[in-house]
C-alpha cells in the first residue's frame, strides 16, 4: 500500500516539474526586415513536394513612399520567395522580388528543369505577367 502511494506521490511530482519546466517565454525579434514582412504579409501560397524543395511565395504590402515601389501606384507589393531543403537540416534561403504595383499570384507552373510561378502586377489597365523560376540557390525571371 505504501508502495503505490509513494509512486503516485512520485508520479504527480515528476509531471509537476515537467510542467515547470516547460514554461512559455517570450523574446522580442530584433531583425527589422522579419519584423516588417511578418506584420505586413497579405497572402502566403506554398509548394511542397516533399521529395526536394519547399517553397513559400508571401505577398507583402509596402509602404507608400517607399524608394523601390512605384510612384504612381495605389498599392505597392514585394513578392517574397521562401526556398527550403526538403530534408533535415536543410540549406535554406530567401529572395524578395523589387517593389511592384498590385502584385497578384497567379499560379505555380510545371516545370522539368525547375519550379516557376506566375504573377501579375501594374495598374489595372496596364497589368503585366511574369514568371519566376525557382532553384535553391537562385531564381530565373522570365
């Protein structure tokens, strides 16, 4: 009798300091531009083939002024590109397309040699299409 309480007393200190332990904390991020691209992301689209790349393609608003967003525009975006490993410990890296006006994810394309896809951006009379190519370690504009 004594035996089993003293494991359950056992038990329920053990899950308590487990518990302790596994205390939520906080940290402000200092990176600026992580700072900035989180609080102003509109879309995320991601592509995962589980066998060699993920990718994640975020949207982001900029603000009006900005010196790479267009003068003219109502609605200046950048388009960021997220490239990871599909494995552990993977290489992973980040591009950022220059500021466009309203720019609006189209769709990915199937590729043999790589990755792409297809965005619109410009004002609404005056829209443009382009295609991105997307390897690990570079893009490929079209």
């Amino acid at each position: 009798m004594w035996k089993r309480i003293l494991l359950a007393v056992l038990l329920v200190t053990g899950a308590c300091f487990n518990v302790i332990a596994q205390s939520i904390k906080f940290k402000s991020v200092s990176n600026q531009d992580l700072t900035y691209v989180l609080n102003n992301m509109q879309k995320r689209y991601v592509y995962t083939d589980h066998k060699t790349l993920n990718i994640a393609v975020y949207l982001v608003a900029e603000q009006q002024g900005n010196t790479d967003a267009p003068a003219d525009c109502k609605t200046p975006g950048s388009i960021y590109i997220a490239v990871s490993e599909a494995k552990p410990q993977p290489e992973q890296y980040v591009y950022k397309l220059n500021a466009v006006c309203d720019p609006k994810f189209i769709n990915w394309i199937k590729s043999k040699k790589m990755y792409k896809i297809a965005f619109s951006y410009g004002p609404a009379v005056k829209r443009k299409t382009a295609t991105v190519g997307i390897m690990l370690k570079k893009l490929v504009l079209e």
